[in-house]
C-alpha cells in the first residue's frame, strides 16, 4: 500500500498526500514526542517533517522502504529543530554521578507516559543524544557530526542522559511504592 501511495503522490495525487500523512501520522509523532520537550514542539516538528518529505518526494526512490527514509526526515528535522532553538536551552553544569546500583526490573514496571515524562524531564542535548545512540542506532562520531560537536562529548552527554533517568526512575518508583504502602 505505501508505494502504491507514494507513486500516487509523486504523480502530485493530493488524496495520496492525505492519506500518506494519516497513515504516517502517529508513527513520526512516536519519534518526535522523544525527542521534544512537549507535545506542541512533537506537532510541529511533525508537521515539518511533512512538509520536507512532501517537498521532496521525487528523491524517494523505490530501492528503500518509505517508512525508513521518512523516519530519517523526522529525525533529522528533530535535529534541526534542537539547533534552531538551541540558545533558549540553558547549559547545564557539569555533574558527578554517583553509581547507585538498582533493579533493572523498575522500569518494567513503567507506563508508556511516564516513560516519556521521564525522558521529557532530561536536558535538551541529553535526551537528544540518548535517542540517536539508544534507540536511533547512530555512532558517537555519527552523533557529533549531525550536533557539531567532539565524540567525546556525545558519550559524557550519554552517561549523564543514562545516570539521570536512572535516579528519576528509581524515584519514580519509590513514589509509587510509597502510594502502594499507603
């Protein structure tokens, strides 16, 4: 169905159009809402991505899926949207994490949402890099080239990304044991 979609679109059917964006719709929102701090910045980054991808659907080609190359439009409009914004975002100190052992089992225990509030709650830089490398698939030097800096920086941010949600999940859940017990 989606190449039969994408040919209609690319021969400038605007019900392929419409349909593509239903269809895609709730998968690049899935993307955007972890790499923005709120809904309103996912919809819109959403939106643009949109707008790349119908701008440039004549550079699709055939040879890979659409979802894959559309998924790497909203990434890299996720990108694009941190550096347009970047200089809203304080910088944040730098931090030593203290190496708190805990059950890896907590986060089983975690809904969809607050896994995203969880993750919502992280530095811009750090939830960013934490979705490239973790979930994104990308390298260090992969990551430094798209946010233009050092790879070491990008692993420290990571450690840090990593070290934060644990500490809020484990406080999370002791918020949550504590409402259990009441």
């Amino acid at each position: 169905m989606d190449q039969y979609l994408v040919h209609e679109a690319k021969d400038g059917n605007p019900k392929a159009l419409e349909r593509l964006y239903k269809h895609f719709y709730g998968y690049a929102m899935s993307i955007a809402l972890r790499y923005s701090n709120s809904r309103e910045e996912a919809c819109e980054i959403v939106n643009d991505s949109f707008m790349k991808a119908f701008d440039r659907i004549h550079q699709y080609s055939d040879s890979s899926s659409f979802k894959a190359w559309f998924r790497r439009i909203v990434i890299n409009t996720s990108i694009d949207y941190y550096r347009k914004n970047v200089k809203h975002y304080s910088v944040m100190e730098i931090e030593k994490a203290g190496a708190e052992t805990y059950d890896p089992s907590i986060v089983d225990e975690l809904s969809k949402d607050e896994i995203l509030t969880v993750m919502r709650e992280l530095p811009e830089i750090m939830r960013i890099i934490f979705n490239m490398y973790e979930i994104e698939g990308y390298s260090h030097n992969e990551i430094g080239e798209e946010l233009d800096i050092p790879p070491s920086t990008s692993r420290t941010y990571l450690a840090r990304a990593k070290q934060k949600l644990r500490d809020k999940i484990i406080a999370l859940n002791k918020i949550k044991d504590e409402g259990a017990i009441r």
